[in-house]
C-alpha cells in the first residue's frame, strides 16, 4: 500500500494542477484560513512544485475547493457569441444549443477530473467551435448533419489516461468545428508542432 501511495505522490503534476491548488490557495485566503504573507510563500511553492507529493503538502491544512463534482454546463446563444474558456472545471455533461449565433468551448486551460466528457450539440445555422487540449481522445458517437457541416480536426493519438470527449448531436445549417489551440505565430516560424 505504501509502495503505491509512493508511485501516485511522485507523478508529476501538469500546469492545471498548479493553477486549481493555486485556486485553493486564493479561495483559503478570501475566507480568512490563510494571510497575505502565506499566501504569498505558498502559492510561490506550488509553482516550483514537481510532483503531486510536493503540490499535496502545500495544501494538505485546508479544505479542498468544490469538493464535488460540477454539475452539467449548458451553454445557449440566439443570436450573439458565447465563449467558455480559460480556467474551469469541466463536468461530464456539456449542452451547447446554438440558434443563430457562435459558440466556442475551449478546454486547453480547463481542470478536467472526468474520464469521459459527453457534449451534446444541438446547430441550427450558428457555429459552434470545441477546442481540445493535445492528447485527448475525441469521438464522434452520434453526429446527425443535415444541411450544414461538422468536421473532427483531432487526429493525433491521444496520450494515456487523457480524458475522451464524445460529440453527440445534430447540425441543421450551421457548423461544428472540433480542434486543437492554433499555434502561436513563434511556434509556427520555428515549426514546433504545438
């Protein structure tokens, strides 16, 4: 047992991470667990953290922020934009209806703890855009098109343990887009591939 406890302590931990302990941190300080000088030598300590031992002990005296799970997302637009991205907990379940407008959810800098992520897609002559961190798997379960268009531009194999997004819906006239962030104009002219 303690061999395993071992092995999970010394995974190494991604950016994400750091940023929802980072959170926790900050949330400590706003209810009065934690003073601005804490506050100041922790979060410094969990951006020099390596591996989830370290990262743990810099927050193993306070509760853990939203302890459960986050309840589904629906997203909805008539005829404006929508945009769901930067930092956010990813639920199991997505719903994005878009009417007449765009939508984009973008999950490059979201926490996601999910195995799977179900998003249902409802396009009628809007466009709605899913932007997916490399490495993880996306599928297409049930995708019904009628007069408008959805294109899958995840083609890369994902990596191990990273989450799945299954797209499900239908396209009336409109359009929907899965794809990974788009390189920087840098990372382009050094022909880094992302």
């Amino acid at each position: 047992m303690a061999e395993g406890h071992d092995q999970a302590t010394s995974i190494r931990v991604s950016d994400t991470e750091r940023e929802a302990a980072a959170e926790t941190l900050r949330a400590a300080t706003a209810d009065g667990r934690l003073d601005l000088g804490d506050l100041d030598e922790r979060v410094s300590a969990v951006y020099a953290a390596r591996t989830r031992g370290e990262l743990d002990m810099v927050t193993s005296d306070l509760p853990r922020m939203g302890g459960t799970e986050p309840g589904p997302l629906h997203l909805r637009t008539s005829s404006g934009s929508l945009v769901k991205d930067g930092y956010w907990r990813v639920p199991a379940d997505i719903t994005v209806e878009c009417v007449s407008g765009a939508i984009r959810v973008d999950l490059t800098r979201a926490s996601c703890t999910q195995r799977e992520v179900v998003l249902t897609a409802t396009v009628h002559s809007g466009s709605v855009q899913i932007v997916v961190p490399h490495g993880w798997l996306v599928e297409q379960d049930q995708v019904g098109v009628y007069s408008g268009g959805f294109r899958n531009r995840v083609r890369s194999a994902p990596e191990p343990g990273a989450p799945t997004v299954r797209i499900r819906g239908e396209v009336h006239s409109g359009a929907l887009v899965v794809r990974h962030p788009r390189r920087g104009f840098v990372a382009w002219l050094l022909r880094r591939p992302h």
